[in-house]
C-alpha cells in the first residue's frame, strides 16, 4: 500500500484537482486539503509527507480576507511548490512583492525555462508535446515583482519576468503559469519532476489502491444502511455503482429513471446492457411525463437543472419509500460537475444537477458519491479495472438533464423528436467514420433559431440544428473535433432530408473554455 503523498492545498482555482490527478498520473498519492490546513495536521497522517503543492486561486494576495496558509510549511524542509496564487502567496510571505506590474497575462504565452531539475526532460518532450519547452498557460492578473531573498528566477516571459522561480536551499519553487492544464504542454513532466527530483517520492500509488480505499470509504459512509442507486446508463454512475456493489453487495438497489430526455431507444438499450452484462438489482421507472409536465413553459437552462436535479431527488424517496425505506442515495457525480457548480471558491459556471440541483429537505441520510474527486478519464480506468465492459466504460459522457440542456428554450415534444432524430444520424454517421472512440462528446442541438431555405421550389422556414464534437480528456479544457467535411457535409444533407422541421445545419467550432461542452 501507499507510503507517501504529495498534498495539495486547496485555495480555490478552478483546476485544482487536475493539479491531483497530474500527481496521481505520476504514480503518487496526491491529497487535496483545505488552504488553512496546519502543517502539524499534514505530518500526522502516517503516510510520509513528500512535498506540498499550493494551488491557483481567484482572489489577489492583497484582497482583504484573501486565502492564507500555515507558514511553518515554508520552515518544515518539505519541499513547496506555489502555482500561480500559490507562488505568489509564497512571496508575500518571504518578504518578496507581488503587484499588477506587467499587467494580466491569458492564454498561451511563450517562455525562456532556465536550466533546472523543475524543467528537465521538456526539450526532448519536443517530439511528443510540440511547445513542450517553449509554451505555457497563464491565467493571471497579479505577478510575483520581486522574487523574496534566496530565490532564483527559473523561467521568464516578455510580460512576466519572474514566470518561475526557485529557492534550491530550502526546496521552495513557484510557477506562475498553470502546469496543470493541457494547454501548458510539458506541464505534466514539471508536475512529475516536482514529485520525483525534487520530492524524490518513489510512485507507489496505482488504480487498484484507489478502488480499495473507494470500497473502504463506502462501507464507513453506508455502515449496515440500505443504499439506493440513480442509475443514468453512463460510465459514472455505472462505475459508482459497481463500486457501491463492491462494498455492500446486496444492500443495494439500482433505479433506472426514464426521464423522458434520453436520446433515441436509449431507455431500453440501457436497460438491456444493465440486465445482460452488470446482473444488477435494477428498478426501472417511467416518469417522462412527470419531468415533462414540470419543465413544460421553462426556458431558463439553470432553473431546467433545478427542476431535474430536484424531480430526480422526488422519485428516487418514492422509490424508497416503496422499498420500505433506503438511507444513502448513490450519485456518479465527478470531479468537474463539482468544481463547475461553484465548489470551494471557485466562481459558478453551471449547476450541473446532480450537485446544484439538490432541494434542501432531501430525506435521505446523506448522498455517497465516490467519484467526486475523479476525472472521467480516470473513472473510465477505474472502470476497466474493477472489470465492468469495454462497451459501457468508454460509452461517450451524456449529461444527467439530458436532452433538455440541448434544447434552447421551452421544451416540447416536437423539439425533442427534431433534437432526438437528428442526434441518431449524427451517431450514426460518427460510427460509420469510425470516429466514435476518438471523440470525447458528439451531439445536436436544437438552437431555437428558425432561418430560411428553398426546398425544392418552395420557401421554407425552418430550424437550425447545430452540432457539436468535441475532443478531450476531462471535460474541464476541449478542443472542437476537426471532422471531415465530407462527414459533416453527409450528416448535414441526411437531417435536412429525414429531419422534418430542419432547413440548416451549422458546425460548432468553439473549444472550452471560453465555450462549455454543452449549450446550456
Ligand atoms: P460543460 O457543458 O459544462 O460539460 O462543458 C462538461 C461535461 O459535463 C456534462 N454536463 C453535465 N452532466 N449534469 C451532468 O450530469 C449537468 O447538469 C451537466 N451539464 C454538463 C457534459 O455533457 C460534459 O460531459
């Protein structure tokens, strides 16, 4: 088992735990705790503290209240790494000057690395990860003016001259770009260079511990309680639901809830492949006029969340009830539905519903949600390793309000069949290209917006179908997939014709952020 770890201090960035997963990546432990967590605390886990990393975070460093640390892990011969507010934080601390200076840096930058073990192996990462050595991401308004004594500026930009700094004596290092997102591409090897040169952590942690510290943590959280499970028929809550199996076996019972949002015949390909291949204890329920009903005349995409999340909730204390009662609500929420629905200090971008959505009076002990510090990269490994099938592990991510966030406005029934039909072509055609796995997310949505056509001899007025691909690895950062036009140009002429109601078709070429994957 895992002798040591790697913590990260939580000030509240929006990616923090991508931060954690990049030392996870590397085979460490990496535990997230609070900001104003004490070093005495961090030393009292009996897994060896190898370093410590200080996160991003939205405030400046002299914002009255802004996030602060225990000082005495600058003095405790643990090696520190300060990420942009973390670094400067540092800073602040070590009698050095941090300020608006230069002015705000967003986006790709480019940077000098001076020679250093921070930076080793990125030159020959060249190959691999074009920029390695030459790009990174900032996301800043302040930056460090002045390194503290003792330090050494490692890395400069045009705008940011001290982008990187060390101090080799006392194993204080900061960054002010973001290693931790795609965007910087050698970020990962500084990340693993941190754990390994600096550390010297020995990577003794792999998927397998994280499944059994997952099915230990579920059996505390449970105790001898009745659990029940909202089984979407997506890889999350299929993998927490295995997991929860794991556990408490028996104690388990999986509902299935036919929202009447699922995509075309997906309500009972879902239940088949639950039956057939998982042999679960599975309820189905039929509530698609139920949700329907409440959401008829509701335009507002947070308040569609709401009302979901909150139905959801409903159905699943019915169902309960009728079981004669269950404790524990099991949900498959992941890492990123929680950091975009306003977690920690982050800013809100979405309440996604299952976290957002839920109503205070739930009646439930208390929610178990194993998954929610994970990405869904990771989930989809945790998935292979407890043995659940390839089909369902690498089944592309559909969001829990379903179709009703890719409807812009009220939904109907007729909206629903246009943004049901044409997604199935659009699957379809994916599939033929043989482009399914490649693509993180692919879908249609129906924008709302009516244009003009001619068909045949007649004006039309008629509705744009946009679509959407997108290429990632966790949700959090996506690119748009560079279809083939010939695959767009085919997708397109089979909506116009077998799409009633449908005049255009548009591609969505925007990535994430600034844009979110979905359009509500
Ligand atoms: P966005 O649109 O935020 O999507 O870039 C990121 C990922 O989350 C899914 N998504 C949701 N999932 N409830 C969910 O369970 C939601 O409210 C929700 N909104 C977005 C989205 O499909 C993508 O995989």
């Amino acid at each position: 088992m895992t002798k040591e770890r790697v913590v990260v201090l939580d000030f509240g960035g929006q990616y923090n735990q991508l931060i954690a997963r990049c030392v996870r990546e590397a085979g460490v432990l990496a535990e997230i705790l609070p900001y104003d967590t004490s070093l005495a605390a961090m030393l009292a886990d009996p897994r060896q503290l190898k370093g410590i990393i200080m996160t991003g975070g939205p405030d400046s460093v002299y914002a009255p209240g802004a996030l602060t640390c225990d000082p005495a892990i600058f003095q405790a011969g643990v090696p520190v790494l300060g990420i942009c507010y973390g670094m400067q934080l540092m800073t602040r601390f070590l009698s050095g000057q941090v300020g608006a200076g230069g002015g705000p840096e967003f986006g790709h930058t480019e940077i000098t690395f001076a020679a250093h073990p921070l930076f080793a192996e990125l030159a020959a990462q060249e190959k691999d990860e074009p920029g390695a050595g030459r790009h990174v991401w900032m996301n800043h308004n302040d930056a460090v003016l002045q390194a503290p004594p003792g330090f050494q500026t490692i890395a400069r930009t045009d705008r940011c001259p001290n982008a990187a700094f060390a101090d080799d004596q006392r194993r204080l290092y900061g960054l002010q770009f973001h290693p931790e997102v795609r965007h910087t591409p050698g970020g990962r090897q500084i990340l693993r260079n941190f754990c390994f040169s600096v550390c010297a952590c020995r990577g003794d942690w792999q998927m397998s511990d994280l499944t059994v510290s997952l099915v230990d943590d579920i059996r505390r959280q449970a105790g001898d309680g009745q659990v029940l499970c909202a089984l979407s028929g997506g890889v999350d809550s299929s993998v927490a639901a295995v997991l929860v199996h794991k556990a408490i076996g028996s104690r388990l019972t999986c509902v299935f809830v036919d929202h009447g949002l699922l995509r075309q015949h997906e309500a009972t390909e879902v239940m088949a492949f639950y039956r057939e291949t998982l042999g679960m204890n599975i309820i189905p329920v039929d509530a698609a006029d139920r949700f329907l009903g409440k959401l008829a005349g509701v335009t507002d995409p947070e308040r569609k969340r709401k009302i979901i999340g909150g139905e959801f909730i409903r159905v699943f204390e019915e169902e309960a009830r009728k079981l004669g009662g269950a404790d524990y609500l099991v949900q498959g929420t992941i890492y990123p539905d929680v950091i975009e629905s306003g977690h920690g200090k982050a800013a809100v971008i979405k309440s996604h519903h299952n976290v957002g959505g839920l109503p205070p009076d739930i009646s439930f002990k208390g929610l178990i949600e194993p998954l929610r510090s994970l990405f869904k990269d990771e989930v989809r490994r945790l998935g292979e390793a407890l043995g659940i099938p390839r089909a369902l592990v690498w089944r592309q991510p559909f969001p829990g309000p379903g179709l009703a966030i890719r409807i812009m406005g009220e939904i109907t029934a007729e909206r629903l069949r246009i943004v049901r039909e044409s997604d199935w072509i659009f699957r379809e055609e994916v599939a033929k290209a043989g482009l399914d796995q490649a693509i993180w997310q692919y879908f249609t949505v129906f924008t709302g917006v009516r244009t003009v056509g001619v068909m045949g001899d007649d004006r039309t007025y008629d509705h744009v179908i946009a679509l959407r691909a997108v290429t990632s690895s966790d949700a959090m950062t996506v690119e748009f997939a560079e279809l083939p036009y010939a695959l767009l140009a085919k997708v397109s002429q089979r909506i116009i014709n077998e799409v009633r109601g449908c005049s255009r078709v548009v591609y969505d070429i925007t990535s994430k952020p600034p844009g979110t994957i979905e359009w509500e």
